[in-house]
C-alpha cells in the first residue's frame, strides 16, 4: 500500500513538471535558442566564454518561456475552442490561471535578474522589447485585430539572433541584423501553412487568420511572395561577406527545397501540402543556422 500511495504522488508530481513545461512551449524555446546560439558563435570569433554563453541562453529562454505561457492565459478561451490546442493544461485546468501568471513572473524576473547581473543591458532592453512584442502586443492586440497579425508582430521571434550576439558584444552590428531579417520574412512563410492546414480551428475561434479573412489561395500566394523574400534575404550574409561559397551553396539548395514545397503548395487543388510545408520551413531554417555555422568553421580552420 506505501508504494503504491508513494508512487500515486510521484506521478502526479511529474505531470505537474510536464504541464508546466508544456506552458513554456518548449519546441519554440528550443528553436529560439539554436538562432541566438549561433548569434553567440558568430560573434565571438575565435575565443568562447561558454559560461557567459550559458548564463546568455538559460536567461534568454527564461524570457521566451515566460512571454508563452502569457500567451496560454490570454488565449485559454480560443485554445479551448481549437482540435490543436485542446490539451493545454490551462484548457484542461490542470494549472490555473494564477499560477501560470506567478510562474510567468518568476521566469521573467528570473531572466532580467541574470541579463542584468551577468550579461548586459543591453540585452537585457532587447529581450525586454521581444518579451513586451510577443506577450502582450502581439498576443493581446494583433492576433485578434489583424490578418497581418503575424507579419507585424514577427520582430518579437526574430531577434534571438540578435540577442546573442549583443549577450557576447554588449553591441549592435548588421550581421546579427540581417539573421533577423531572415526571421522576419521566414515568419510568415513559416506559420501561414499551418493556419491554412488548421483553417476550420481559427474560424471557430473567430481568430482573424489570414486564410480565414482572405482565403487559402490569396494566403498560398502570399507564402510564395515570402518564401522568395526569404531565399533573397538568406544570400545577404555572403553579398556582405559575412559568409562565404559553402554557405552561398548550402543556402541556394535549401532556397531550391522551400522554394519548391511553396509553390507545390501553391499550386495545389487541396491543402493537403499545408502542414509538409510547414514542416519543411522549420528544417529550412534550421539547416540555413548550421550551414552559417559550418561555414564560419571553415574559416577559422583554415
């Protein structure tokens, strides 16, 4: 009978981590946390503070993982209305809205206390602004207001880049602005296929997605229109000469692969192609991050 009471309280004790977790949108947090990675590689050049670099990432993702679960509050009563979102354990109230609130807080301070203590101001205001862009204007306005609501509120995922390399160089300069550049525009190239692919749950949720307020061809367009924007924005690193022919290679190829499942998608008669796409911008821009990496590897090694 005591083990099995004893493992009853272990089990809901890992349910709640997994839940909290869950509130931090971890596969997003994860994402951001590659792209500021390697805003830190790239401007430290030869020499690697790796404690300054933990420190910049644990802080960092406490942002992101603070500005998602406010996401989570405000959006409780749309997320209960979504095939999508219906698990969410505020959905399920496995958590409530207060200590998701006070877990939001405690990550966000978390966070500022260690940028400020540890890294610089600097990036401590930046993430500060991403923190503000996502959670509360984003969330709380352009979501509901707008179908450009994920072009417009785009900078707050697009800066980790940036982050990173002001974390290592208490500086802004215009190859971490041009990362976040190609964030920027992969954005929207990014999330529109899922909106398209999970139409039916944004029009019960009366959430203005563009495919809800313009249609899915008008948005598989504007897809194409953003996935060449972004394949243009992607050479300016090697033009500035921040990189060089590997990364020039290994981005024209990628350009070829999203540049195609696009206009697959484009031109197809259903919305079959919709989530593939979608999954594809993620391996996308993740391979653009290694390959930016790679690159840089090469030249320090010879």
């Amino acid at each position: 009978m005591k083990n099995s009471a004893y493992t009853s309280v272990i089990s809901i004790k890992i349910a709640t981590c997994q839940d909290y977790l869950a509130l931090c949108k971890p596969k997003v947090v994860l994402m951001i946390l590659i792209t500021a990675m390697v805003g830190m590689y790239l401007a430290s050049e030869h020499s690697f503070d790796i404690q300054l670099m933990l420190i910049a990432n644990v802080a960092i993702g406490f942002a992101a993982s603070a500005a998602a679960v406010i996401n989570h509050v405000i959006d409780v009563n749309i997320d209960a209305k979504m095939q999508r979102t219906q698990w969410r354990p505020l959905v399920k109230q496995r958590i409530s809205n207060k200590q998701a609130l006070f877990f939001s807080a405690s990550l966000a301070t978390s966070s500022m206390f260690l940028l400020l203590n540890y890294i610089n101001t600097l990036t401590a205001l930046l993430t500060l602004i991403g923190f503000i862009g996502y959670a509360l204007i984003y969330t709380c306005f352009l979501k509901h207001k707008t179908p450009q609501n994920i072009v417009y509120g785009g900078f707050a995922g697009a800066i980790p880049p940036l982050l990173g390399w002001t974390s290592i160089t208490n500086n802004i300069a215009l190859e971490p602005l041009l990362l976040t550049l190609i964030i920027f525009l992969w954005t929207p190239a990014h999330f529109w296929p899922l909106a398209i692919d999970r139409l039916e749950d944004y029009r019960q949720a009366n959430v203005p997605m563009l495919p809800v307020i313009k249609g899915v061809d008008y948005t598989k367009t504007c897809i194409v229109i953003y996935t060449l924007a972004t394949i243009i924005a992607s050479l300016l690193p090697y033009f500035f000469n921040y990189s060089g022919e590997l990364y020039l290679s290994l981005v024209l190829l990628l350009g070829l692969w999203f540049g195609y499942y696009a206009m697959r998608l484009k031109m197809a008669v259903n919305n079959q192609l919709a989530l593939k796409t979608f999954h594809v911008s993620i391996y996308y821009l993740i391979a653009l991050f290694i390959a930016l990496l790679l690159d840089r590897m090469v030249v320090y090694w010879w």
